[in-house]
C-alpha cells in the first residue's frame, strides 16, 4: 500500500507537472523562448524546485519501490535552482521540461489510479473512516 503522505506528495507533483505543462503551452513550447523570457524561466524553475523539494519528503520505501524514476536527479534540481540559478543551463532546462516532465506526469497518473485501486479493492475494516492507505 501506498502511505497518506507519500500519495499526497504525488498530487502535488502531479499538479506542478500540470502546471508547467500549461506554462510550456502558454509560451509555445521552444527553447527560443525559454531562453529569452526570464518570467517563463523563473516560472517553470519555481516549479521545477518544487516538485525538488517534495520529491525529497517522499518515503524511503517509496523511492526505492519506485526506483525507475530518477529521484536523486530530481531531488538535486533544488541545489541548482537554489544555488546555481545564474549558471543554468538553458538546453538543460527545456529538456527536463519538455521530455522529463512529461514522464514524470504520467508516472504519477499512474501511480494515483494505483492507489485508487487499493483503495476500492482494500477490504473495510468497519471503521467509521473507511478503508486507509498506509
């Protein structure tokens, strides 16, 4: 089963991923873009930190059951966003935005119909609050 805080973490960066999919709509999706606009920039990397930080509250249990996402690589996003703004690599910011994200997007689609799944399919144990998760 998936824990409460593991599964809330997941919404969230489920939300961010939307969210910088919708920034990436927005301005067009190009690199040329990127570079030029700092507001789509700092944008998408206030996002990007984000799902860095919650990334780096997930579980022990739920990265390494989940090993095939890169989660060192997304929870060091934080120290180059934090720390090394000014030196960022602009190719290397719209790759993770147009082909990383978008990965991680579904990742999460399917990790929360996972849930939902154990969910309904958890017997009720007769408590007032109904089956739980973790």
């Amino acid at each position: 089963m998936i824990s409460t805080r593991d599964m809330n973490i997941i919404v969230h960066i489920n939300d961010y991923c939307d969210q910088i999919a919708e920034g990436m709509t927005l301005y067009g999706n190009s690199i040329e873009v990127l570079r030029e606009n700092h507001i789509l920039r700092d944008a998408m990397g206030m996002k990007l930190q984000q799902i860095s930080e919650l990334s780096q509250h997930l579980s022990d249990n739920f990265t390494r059951s989940y090993g095939n996402i890169p989660w060192r690589t997304i929870k060091g996003l934080r120290v180059v966003f934090a720390h090394r703004y000014q030196k960022l690599n602009y190719e290397t910011m719209f790759d993770t935005l147009s082909d990383d994200i978008p990965g991680l997007k579904r990742f999460c689609v399917d990790i929360l119909a996972l849930a939902e799944r154990q969910i309904h399919d958890s017997p009720n144990d007769g408590s007032s609050g109904g089956p739980r998760m973790g």
